[in-house]
C-alpha cells in the first residue's frame, strides 16, 4: 500500500488513552512500545510481504530481517516471534512453504529470537512475514524524533533494492549485483543497533518503504524543530542503480512516496530525475538511519566498519533552518 494509508484510515478514529504507551502509531514510529513496569517495556511490530526474490529460502530470510529491524531502529531486543503466512496450496507445492520457513527461521536463530506460533491462510498470493515482540527500558527507547542541531546523518546500508529488484525480472542485472543485493537485504541491523545503543543518539529509523528521503522526512517533520541537509553525492548505491533508474526502471512505489513528500523538500542544487527516484527508492531490509552527534560520529563508524558494517557512511546533517524540510545540495 501507499504511503499512511492505515494511519490515514486510522485517523480520527477513537483510540483508547492509555498512560503506558510510548510510541503507538501516532508518531510514525517503527514499532509499538508498551511499558510494563518502570524498568521495561516491550516493543512490537509485524511486517509481511510479497515475495521479491525467486529463492523461497532467501525470501524467507529477507522477510524475517526486515520485520525485526524495526526493533533494532528504536534500540530495543528482539525475543519472540510469530508467523504470518498466505499459501497458494493449489498452485504451489508446500516444500516452497517449508523452504521459506527455514529460511526464517535461519535469521531468527542468528538474532536469538524464539518462534511461538504463527497463523497460515489459504491465499492466491504467497505473502510472509512475521510479527515481533521484544523487550527495552523505558527510558532508553530512541525515536525517529530528537535529531539535534549539528548532528550528523549516518546511512548503514546502500540504497537501491526497489529499483534491482524491479529490474530483475528483464535480467537486466548481473548475478553478482544479484548477490549483493541479497548480502544486504539478509544482513541484520542488529549490531548497528548495538552499536548506536552503546555510543548514545539523538534519533534512529530504518530506511524501508518509504524511500530513503520519505524516511528522512519522518525524523523531521513530526516535531518542525530542525531540518535534514542530505547531501546526493555522498548517498551509497548499490552497483547499477543509477543506469537503471536512467532507463526508468523504477518500482511505482518511488513516484507514489515521492508525490507524498514532495512538499517537505527543498533542492539548492540541480538534481535530476532520476536522481529523485533512486532517493525515494522503496528498500526492502534497508540500512540504520542515524542522528549523532559531531563528537561522536567517527568513533560510531569505525566501530561499525570494525563490525563488518562496511558501507556506513556520513550523508548528511541537521540544520536549525528551514524547519521541517529536506535541504538537498
Ligand atoms: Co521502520
Ligand atoms: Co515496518
């Protein structure tokens, strides 16, 4: 669906008050935060999708690490999860449904989550996903808000997998970009969540449907305290992405997140289209994004780069003026 149609519906609509709530889903959070006691409280999310790769494996890979990151983005651990799948029994043999499933459970084992159940339905579309529970303390939960004058912007991951992935179809891409396409969106964001916990942030999300700068734009338009300088050149793409977006292989999801945000951003240098198109990229299990401060920003990326976390990468900062606003130069 397109950008806050459930929020849109949602809107208006009576919702209990409730003194325990942290982040529900006002706010444009990443995942739902309750507190239980004074010391923790949980976190939880749940995504589920369409498969956008061949491999049922790798599918059910991707689907676990892009339903846990959420969690990751707001600092908290995952513990328990459950799953949610739609089947074509009729149309496929149920051997794609357990390669999927150990697929899944794969990358919940490498992020010590426990699977508890789950819930399957007959559907003419293959959908997977998985609904996540974890734990945080109250006090330590980082929001997509509460990014600081002079903060510097951190991506952990490249951008690109809505437009590879659109392209895979007419074989347009090289299996070697295939591969590392796939590295990425099958790598957790769980030490660079560790990472940031441990070196203290103004403010984290993670990049997924929403395109790189409709992402951006949640941690500054909520709360029009400061605005996001994002610089083009210095933002890391995955091999390929900028000669396909050329042709205009972009997935629709690009120009629907683009038409959304479009009035949140302001250009001071000359960007072309297709440029626009790979900065609202869709991305599936994308990268950390990162507020923190100027003191601490380089201690945070070489302890990342020491983690593996390879392409994290400074691509922009926080500016008092304009408020609200995505500075493109
Ligand atoms: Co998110
Ligand atoms: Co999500």
């Amino acid at each position: 669906m397109g950008p806050g149609v459930l929020d849109k519906a949602l809107c208006g609509l009576i919702q209990r008050k409730d003194p325990n709530l942290i982040t529900g889903f006002e706010g444009a959070e990443d995942a739902g935060i309750y507190k239980l006691t004074d010391n923790l409280a949980i976190v939880q999310t749940l995504d589920f999708f369409t498969p956008i790769v061949d491999d049922p494996y790798i599918f059910g890979q991707i689907a676990v690490v892009n339903a846990l990151s959420d969690v990751y983005a707001m600092g908290g651990k995952p513990l328990v999860a459950m799953n949610i799948v739609a089947f074509p029994i009729k149309k496929l043999d149920v051997s794609v449904l357990r390669e999927m499933l150990e697929g899944g459970l794969n990358k919940m084992d490498e992020a010590e989550v426990t699977l508890v159940g789950g819930h399957s339905v007959e559907d003419p579309e293959l959908k997977y996903g998985i609904s996540v529970t974890g734990i945080i303390h109250p006090d330590k939960v980082i929001t997509n808000a509460g990014a600081k004058v002079g903060d510097k912007v951190i991506l952990t991951k490249l951008i690109g997998t809505g437009i590879i992935n659109t392209a895979l179809k007419p074989e347009l891409v090289t299996p070697e970009i295939i591969d590392k396409v796939t590295e990425s969106m099958i790598a957790l964001n769980r030490k660079a969540s560790e990472i940031m916990q441990e070196i203290g942030i103004s403010a984290c999300t993670d990049v997924t449907g929403f395109g790189l700068l409709g992402h951006a734009c949640e941690m500054i338009v909520e709360d029009e305290k400061v605005g996001m300088v994002i610089y083009p050149d210095k933002v890391p793409l995955f091999p390929e992405t900028e000669n396909l977006a050329k042709m205009g292989i972009v997935p629709a999801g690009a120009y629907r997140n683009k038409m959304f945000r479009a009035g949140f951003i302001e250009k001071r240098i000359e960007i072309s289209d297709w440029m626009m198109d790979i900065l609202f990229d869709p991305q599936t299990s994308g990268g950390l994004l990162i507020c923190v401060s100027p003191e601490k920003v380089d201690k945070m990326l070489r302890k990342m780069k020491e983690s593996g976390i390879k392409n994290a990468i400074v691509i922009g900062e926080i500016v008092q003026e304009p408020r609200g606003k995505i500075i493109l130069q």
